[in-house]
C-alpha cells in the first residue's frame, strides 16, 4: 500500500472515530438530562392555581370612606381577585379611627374582603387599645359596614380595674358601645 492510500484511510477512519465519539456524547447528555428531569418529577408549585398574587412582610395601608384608616402588617399573604379576598399569616392590623384613637389587632390568621372590608382574624386574637384595654379570644370579625368588631366566641377583657370574661362580644366604633351577650362574669379591683 502506498503511502498516500493509508493517510487517506487514517484520515477516513479518525473522521469516522470523531463522528462516533459525537454521536455518543450527544446520546448520553440527552440521556442524562432525561434522567435527571424524570427524577425531579413535577415542578414546583409555589402557589396554589386560584392565588392571584403572593407576598412575605407584606405591609397594607388603605384608608377607607368613613375615615378610618388601616395598617396591615403580616408574614406571608396572597390575594385572589377573583373573590376581592385577602389571605394573611402572622397578622397585625392597626385600625385608626378618624380623630387619630387607634386599635391594634393580632392574630395566626387573617382574612380581608376587599369589596367590603370585612375581616375575620382567627387563632390567638388579641385586642390592644391605646389606654391599655386588652381583649382575648380564637376569632373576631370586623364589619366594614356597621364599622363593628365581634364575635360568638368566650373573650376575656381586662385593664388595670378589671377583668371580664364572656361568651360573645359586640363593640360599635361608631358609638363605642360594647355589649358582651352572655355568661357574663366580672371581676372589679
């Protein structure tokens, strides 16, 4: 064989070699990448489908017709717009009435129809007035509307010269009347 004939065939056979190594490589990223895609299964979901939106450290201030102005602090929450509803964890609202008197309600959860600006606070709910008035109890409701905070569950209401505990509470921001609606016991110091 001549020289020239055999550098032909070396040429031919590593041309053959690199396309072969190619083909191989490409083989074995698609397999890898296939793998690891069939081992991670489903995405992540990091909301649910009906969630619109949603936010840590989240920080709400809306100020309303009647004047009273809201400030919503809270962990984590998420809007879904097509209910004008707001979900909150860890939640702190701050209502101000209109001649700058403030309220400071806690709670786990909280939440807010936006439409109407009915709230319903659930889970550890503590009442803070700014004279130091403190109201306890597992769920509280807000109605925007009659621009009254109560609820059917026992409460406990103390200050430094009382203590109330009852079951059901309904407190008026118009008029600053509180009725508490049954089983009734209080202690005066």
């Amino acid at each position: 064989m001549t020289l020239l004939k055999r550098i032909r065939l070396d040429k031919r056979a590593a041309i053959i070699i690199a396309v072969i190594v190619m083909v191989i490589s490409v083989a074995t990223a698609v397999m890898v990448m296939e793998s690891k895609e069939s081992s991670q299964g489903p995405p992540l979901r990091i909301m649910s489908d009906n969630v619109d939106l949603q936010v840590k450290d989240i920080n709400y201030t809306d100020v309303g017709d009647s004047g009273l102005k809201w400030e919503i602090k809270a962990d984590t929450a998420k809007y879904v717009k097509s209910e004008n509803l707001a979900m909150f964890d860890k939640v702190r609202v701050k209502l101000v009435m209109e001649d700058g008197r403030a309220i400071i309600m806690t709670g786990d959860k909280a939440k807010l129809h936006t439409d109407t600006k009915d709230m319903e606070i659930s889970g550890n709910v503590i009442i803070i007035s700014e004279k130091g008035d403190r109201l306890t109890t597992d769920i509280l409701k807000y109605s925007g509307s009659e621009q009254r905070i109560y609820t059917e569950a026992i409460i406990k209401m103390e200050n430094p010269r009382m203590q109330v505990m009852g079951r059901g509470m309904s407190l008026s921001l118009k008029d600053e009347d509180v009725a508490l609606l049954s089983r009734v016991k209080a202690n005066i110091k």
